[in-house]
C-alpha cells in the first residue's frame, strides 16, 4: 500500500498597504510617518506609493523614492514599494543607480514598480510626446535590467506592457478599478503560450489590490459600506468631469459588482475567508489592501481598521 503524500503547504500571502495617494498624503508629516511605523509593529509586510509630478496642487511627497528612503529608515521589517514610478519621466542610468542605493540602505526592503504614466499634463510640462512613452518606458526597463536591482513590477493592462512584463518574467501591480480580470486574462494569454509553469509563478508573484472593510459585526461593516459608496461615486464624478463627462453620465455604483470584484468586507472571519477564495481563484499570494478608501478615509479610520485585520485576520493568514 503506497502511503499518500501530506499536503503541500503554500507559503503565507504577502498582505501589504496601499492607498495613499494624492489628497491622503496631507497633513502632518510626523503623523504620516507614524502612521507606518505602527503598520511595521502591526506586522503587515510592505507599503506602496505612487508618483505625482508637477501637478497644478502641490502635494507634499511628488517624490516615491525620497519618501521610501525616509520611511525605510525608521521601520526594521517594512518593505517600501513604488506603484508607480513613471519610467518615462526618468533617466534610466540615474535611476537604476537610484534604485540599486535604496536596495542597499534598505537590506533589500525597497521594490520598484514600474508604469508608462499617463498624465498629459506632466508630459507636456516636461516636453515628452505622449506617443514617446512606450519607446521611452522600454528603452528605460533595458536599462534597470542589467545588473543587480530590486525587485521589479509592471503596472499596465495593454496586451503589449503584459506582453513585456511576460518576456522579462515580471509580476504584475494589478489595478484596483478596473479590476484585474482583463489584466489576467491577457496575462494567462501570453504567458501560457510560453509555459504553464510561467503563468503560475508570474499569477503567485503578482500583486492584486482590494479594498477592505472590516468591523466587529457585519452591521458595522454595513455600515462603513454606505458611507463609503457615495464618496466613492462623488470621486468617479470628479474624475470624469475633468475628461469632460458630464455628472448626470455617469452611472451610480454598482455596489454587488464592486464587493465581489473590488472588496475584501465583513466580520474577520468572512475577510479570512474572502482571502482565502481570492487566493485559490486567482493564484496571486500577494494582496495590496486598501484601508482608507483609496483617500476618502481618515487616517484614524484606517488604523482603526489595520489594527483589527492585523490583530484578527493576518495570523490566521500566517498560519496557511
């Protein structure tokens, strides 16, 4: 009688943050700072940051790596990522040279994600043709490839940046809205025609974002939910009234699409258990988790939120 073999352990999921960007990032720089040294207390495993340059508000961090450098020097286990750093605003010699520093000083605690950016106006500022960017972003990947780097991601959902991403063996930063089906479709796409075995690491690899919401009961998750739905819908007016959409075009959430596809929400056992599902039916061990509705929570808000999911939900993580 052959004896059956025991069950391969996965390893733990990477649960990171993300989530503060443009308007999050005011406030007291002191307590900005704080806010992820706790997060390095709490146990979570890294923390992302975007890249906003010469924008018409000025905000107090337009520089990713300036702040990673600041943050990895006050927090011991914390990685520090980029999501992202726009590749085409940079000069790619100076910037793997950047990139390498921060991987040193850091202990190997800094990862680089990379996107082509798409912000008119800073191109045009810097006088960069939009139709130059992917020429530029590639060009520019080349180069941050020779060598020792850090760990890299690519941020894009065209089939020729996952197409570029497959080629190289590069995870992907999924987006948050829209979700990431597309994204994994295509990623499947391309990689599978490679190998089977490329699709499932760059699937393991890759990173996907969620909101999260979690209380005590599910009462108290609804009700963090219907404060968080018009915000959510007034922020998609905003952003459609400066392309030029009129408010009355754009439609209201469509709130069970958005739990399904774009949250983590409940008590801390339906979020466990939400995980775990999203785990086994996208292959991904890395989750990006949004605490703050992307901006349009406080700060006290989140933490209040990261203290729970750390204190009720990530060793059961842990433990997988």
């Amino acid at each position: 009688m052959t004896a059956s073999l025991p069950p391969q352990r996965l390893p733990a999921m990477r649960i990171d943050l993300a989530g503060w960007t443009r308007d999050a990032t005011h406030g007291d720089t002191r307590a900005f700072f704080a806010l992820f040294e706790e997060a390095d207390r709490l146990g979570f495993d890294g923390v992302w940051f975007s890249e906003f340059r010469l924008t018409a508000d000025a905000r107090p961090y337009p520089s990713p790596l300036l702040l990673a450098s600041a943050l990895l020097a006050r927090t011991e286990r914390l990685r520090v990522g980029t999501a992202v750093l726009v590749l085409p605003l940079h000069q790619p010699q100076l910037l793997a040279e950047e990139l390498q520093q921060l991987a040193w000083q850091s202990g190997k605690r800094f990862d680089a994600g990379l996107g082509r950016g798409t912000d008119p106006a800073t191109l045009q500022a810097l006088g960069i043709p939009a139709d130059a960017t992917r020429a530029c972003f590639e060009a520019g990947l080349e180069v941050l490839l020779v060598g020792e780097h850090p760990p890299l991601y690519i941020a894009g959902s065209t089939p020729e940046t996952i197409g570029l991403a497959v080629r190289h063996a590069l995870p992907l930063l999924l987006s948050l809205e829209p979700p990431e089906i597309k994204q994994l479709a295509e990623l499947d796409a391309q990689a599978g025609a490679v190998s089977g075995q490329l699709r499932t690491s760059l699937r393991a690899r890759s990173s996907l974002a969620r909101y999260v919401c979690i209380g005590a009961t599910q009462a108290e998750v609804e009700g963090q939910l219907q404060d968080l739905w018009p915000r959510l819908h007034a922020r998609r007016i905003y952003f459609a009234g400066r392309r030029g959409v009129p408010a009355h075009e754009v439609p209201p959430p469509d709130t069970g699409r958005m739990l399904s596809e774009q949250f983590i929400a409940g008590t801390p056992d339906a979020c466990h258990a939400q995980i775990m599902a999203l785990r086994e039916s996208t292959g991904i061990g890395h989750l990006r988790c949004v605490f703050n509705g992307n901006g349009l929570l406080d700060n006290a808000q989140a933490l209040k939120q990261m203290r729970m999911f750390a204190n009720s939900v990530l060793p059961a993580l842990r433990a997988v």
